[in-house]
C-alpha cells in the first residue's frame, strides 16, 4: 500500500501545479471522462445484444410450445391469463431484469470499492461494515418473501388493489427502516473517523466514501428486492417452456386434404376432456359422410357441430 502511494505521489509530482498550469490536470480529466464513457457504450451495446437474442430465443421457444400445449390447457387456462404473460411477463423479462441485472452489478462495485477506500485508513471499519451489512440483510429478509407473494397475486389478477396494498405498504415497512439504518450508520462512520484521530482531510475523505458505502448498501437491498420480484415473471415464462404437448403424430395428409369427399370414421372411440375425467363419449362407432353437418346432443343440452 506504501509503494502504492509513492508511485502515485510520483506521478503526480511530475505535473505542474494548478495554480500555474491547470490544463495537464483538465487533460487527464478529459481522459478519465472520454474513458468512462467507452466503457459505457460498450457495456450497454453488449448487454443490448445480449437482450436482443435472448428475447427472441425465449419467445420463439415459448410460442412454440403453446402452439402445441394440449386442448386441457386451454379448457383450464384463462385467455386473459395467456396474454398477461405473452406481454407483460415476457416484457419484464426481456427489459426490466436486465437493467436491474446491470444496476445491481454497478452498486456491488461501488459497495467493494468504498470499503476498500475506508478499510485503508481505518482498518476498524472492516468490523463494522460487517455488522451493518448483516443489519441491512435481516432487515430486507423480513421484507422479502411477503413481496414475491404479493406480486404473484398481482400478477395473476392484476387487480389494483393488490398492486397498491404491495407498494404504499410494503415499500413504506422497508423504506422507513433502511432509512433509518442509514441514518444510524452515517452517524457512527463519523464518531468512528474522529475517534481513531486521522487528520482533517483524511476525515472529510472517510465521510465521502463512508456515504457511498451506505447509500450503495441501501440501494442494492432495494434493487436487489426488485430483481426478485421480477423473477416471479421468470417463474411465469418458464412453466410455460415446460407445458405438457400434444402428439404430433406421424401422418403425412396429402395436398388435397381436406376435401368433400372423404368420411369421418369413428371405431370404438371413447373421447374424454382428461385423464382423471370420466368419458365424454364412450365406445362410439360412426360414419359422418363426407359434406354432410352432423350435430352431437349432451345431457344438458349442449351441441357440438361437425
């Protein structure tokens, strides 16, 4: 860490001072600026890309097998309930969870870095960057598992009731906390650096990283939280990706078919709506002639026209 500093110190001796000479210092700022924003670009054309494919691998596939999911998933599944997630879950998966991804990866960044900077001018932090992390975890734990359940609810009703119960609520219990540990971290940072008696300036250095520390520990918990709710949209788009099939069969009709001339033939066929049901039609054997309307006739009425 010595060797560190002095090659830095070196470095920076080798400029001329600010007060004679400020444009090699506005250089480099220009420098680091230019260079934060390359690496931005790239970030973000990268994850781009990988949004891009991604998404459309997923709907191809998720389209596919609900193309070919059994008649019983249509007779027990809501068409209101289809199209929420064809739209709204698939959304959030190809947009939402990826910039959360992407902020989330941001903050831990930001969250090592300040207390590395605080850890090496007082080492005692290390103890108590711990303890208030463990703070910030219980509390969010608590937090946690009410808001999946209530984002499920929401997700399969969309009633906004539910939406607003989940947000005025459960946002406010987890809000007033976090910020009221932040509060209380701030506070101690400082009894902290004026207790171990570093100088002025190392002081107002501390309080500067100390407050990213805990701005970044309270908005990782949230974006993190967010990040688990919109994986109850993943859960949604994945159980679809696994929706029982419908046999394909092997028969090759040829291009005229259908066609008036052909009957439809029925030997000993028993039809029921699903395997723990009891028969619709049990062992019936007809011919319908080709070009006729034939109509079956239920117990309660119903008529099914072929």
């Amino acid at each position: 860490m010595a060797h560190h500093t002095v090659h830095v110190n070196g470095l920076l001796d080798r400029l001329p001072s600010p007060e004679t000479d400020i444009m090699p210092w506005l250089y480099g700022f220009l420098i680091l600026a230019i260079a934060q924003a390359v690496m931005f670009l790239f970030s973000e054309g990268f994850m781009l890309v990988i949004i891009y494919t991604a998404g459309r691998q997923m709907f191809e596939a998720v389209l596919s097998r609900i193309s070919g999911a059994t008649f019983r998933f249509y007779d027990v599944t809501p068409v209101g309930r289809l199209m929420n997630r064809m739209t709204s879950d698939i959304g959030t998966v190809d947009g939402d969870i990826s910039q959360q991804l992407e902020e989330v990866a941001w903050l831990v960044i930001t969250w090592t870095a300040s207390i590395v900077v605080i850890a090496s001018v007082t080492p005692v932090f290390l103890i108590f960057s711990a303890i208030l992390t463990a703070a910030f975890v219980l509390v969010f734990l608590r937090f946690l598992p009410t808001s999946q359940s209530l984002r499920r609810l929401e997700m399969i009703s969309l009633s906004p009731l539910m939406s607003n119960f989940g947000t005025l609520s459960l946002q406010a219990w987890l809000m007033y906390r976090l910020d009221a540990l932040s509060a209380c971290s701030t506070f101690l940072i400082t009894l902290l650096a004026l207790y171990t008696g570093v100088s002025p300036g190392l002081t107002a250095f501390v309080l500067i990283a100390a407050s990213q520390f805990v701005s970044s520990t309270h908005r990782l918990c949230k974006r993190y939280g967010k990040l688990q709710m919109d994986f109850v949209s993943v859960e949604r788009v994945v159980e679809l990706l696994h929706l029982e099939q419908e046999p394909q069969g092997n028969v090759d009709p040829p291009a005229w078919w259908p066609s008036y001339t052909g009957d439809i033939v029925f030997d000993n066929v028993t039809i029921r709506y699903a395997q723990h049901l009891d028969p619709a039609l049990s062992d019936i054997s007809v011919r319908i002639p080709g070009g006729s309307t034939t109509a079956l006739l239920g117990r309660t009425g119903d008529i099914m026209q072929l």
